[in-house]
C-alpha cells in the first residue's frame, strides 16, 4: 500500500481532478493529469512503483494496482 500512495503523492503534484481513477478489465487509471506536464524524474519513480505512461491516451496506468 505505501508504493501506492507514493504514487498518488507524486501525481497530487500535477493536480488535484475529482474523479482521480477509473478501473478497467485489471487495471488502475489515473485521469485527468497528462503525462507530458510529468518530470522524467517522476516518471522513472512512478515506472519503478509500477505506474507507467499510456501512449494512447498521454495519461498513467497500472496493471500491479488494477483489477
């Protein structure tokens, strides 16, 4: 659980949306922040937390926390 709530801190810097996650079919999205206004420092942390970039949407996904 700390990975994950790591993970939600370093996104709460790049906004605050209201409706911050969505679930699909075994995996965990975090909308309304776009992963272009991500540090490449924080994308290597949320990578190693197990966050990773969506190339379709530009937004973050993660398999380890879905589902």
């Amino acid at each position: 659980m700390a990975d994950l709530i790591e993970a939600l801190q370093i996104f709460l810097k790049y906004g605050n949306p209201r409706s911050p996650t969505w679930c699909g079919d075994e995996v965990l999205y975090i909308c309304g922040l776009d992963a272009d206004d991500v540090s490449i420092e924080d994308k290597v942390r949320l990578d190693e937390l197990g966050f990773f970039v969506d190339e379709e949407d530009n937004g973050f996904m993660s398999f380890r926390f879905g589902g």
